[in-house]
C-alpha cells in the first residue's frame, strides 16, 4: 500500500493540493487512496467472478465431452470416414 508522502507525488494530484492547507491536503491523499482501495476491491470482485464463471463453464464443456464419448459413433458408418 502507499504511503500519503508517495500519493502526494502523484502528478494528477499535485494541481489540486498544491495550495491547500496541510490538514485538507492529507484528506484529500487519504481520500484518493480510499477510491483507489475501492477500485481494486471492484476489479478484484470482478475478476473472481469471472474466475467462477470461467470454472463452471469448463465443467460443462467436460461434462458435454463425457457425454459426446459415450454416444454411438454415427459418422464411422460412412464410407468417406472409414
């Protein structure tokens, strides 16, 4: 995690804080840091939701792949495939 001394250096910051006084500067740091605490609680949310979505689907694909297998080859009766 960041420090506020490294959020200060941040350049998007820098023209908002500059003039500020050092109590509202440092909640204005905090602040920034909050949001980005929270974006990455989103992304990460987003990204094990994806990672269970991801997981169900190949448990299908090979369930669907057990049950391909099982099934009678109907394509070896032709002669173009034997």
């Amino acid at each position: 995690m960041h420090n506020i001394s490294e959020w200060r250096s941040e350049p998007g910051l820098n023209q908002y804080v500059a003039d500020c006084p050092q109590d509202v500067s440092e909640v204005l740091v905090l602040h920034q840091m909050a949001q980005a605490v929270r974006a990455e609680i989103r992304y990460r949310e987003a990204f094990n939701r994806h990672c269970e979505w991801y997981a169900a689907i190949a448990q299908e694909h090979q369930t669907d792949l057990v049950r391909m297998r099982a099934e009678p080859q109907l394509v070896r009766g032709f002669p173009r495939y034997r």
